[in-house]
C-alpha cells in the first residue's frame, strides 16, 4: 500500500491538486508571470516544454512521486506546482521540491 496519498489538499490560502493535463493552460499562465524558466538557479519549465513537463511528474506517479498544481483558492488561479519526490516507502520519506510559483503570487 502507498504511503502518501494522491489526493487533494486544501489550506486557508491555496489547494494542491494532483496535477493532470487540465492543468497545463493554467501552469503556462503562472510560469509567464515573471518568466522565471529564464533563471538561471531554477529549473522551471517554459511555457512550450509546459505539457512534457506535466506529463513527465505524472508518469513518475508511477514511481511514487506525487505531483501537484497550487492554486489560489481566492481566484481559483493556478499559481504554480510542487512535488514529493524520490519517495521511500520503507523508511517512509520523501523530498519536497520541483516548487515554482508565479511571480505576483510570491509577492
């Protein structure tokens, strides 16, 4: 049985949803928002590699990974996406990251 749950979350200000190709307009939307794929200290998607890079942390749910897109729960805006990754089911551990926000929304 898996440890973590694939399943939504929702706090006070924003909900993770597991994230799916419904969420690929909404994430190229976020990502345009400061242009933060031009970083060169984060690995943020473009706007055009948007759908490999939903697919990809979707296909690594297979593996345990969970992925989610965060959306603001006042505008109902997504606003960027995190994951639990390189999960360990024995030990019961995993990191947090690939998290990336818009830019207003981290103002």
């Amino acid at each position: 049985m898996q440890w973590l749950s694939n399943i939504e979350l929702k706090g006070e200000f924003v909900t993770l949803e597991p994230l799916n190709k419904t969420h690929i307009e909404g994430l190229k939307q976020a990502v345009l928002d400061g242009e933060s794929w031009k970083l060169w200290f984060a690995n943020v998607p473009s706007p055009d590699a948007m759908a490999r890079y939903v697919e990809e942390a979707v296909k690594a749910g297979t593996k345990g990974d969970i992925a989610f897109a965060v959306k603001c729960n006042d505008s109902d805006e997504i606003v960027g996406t995190t994951r639990f990754y390189n999960t360990d089911q024995v030990n019961k551990r995993a990191m947090l990251g690939y998290t990336w926000y818009s830019s207003s929304y981290g103002e």
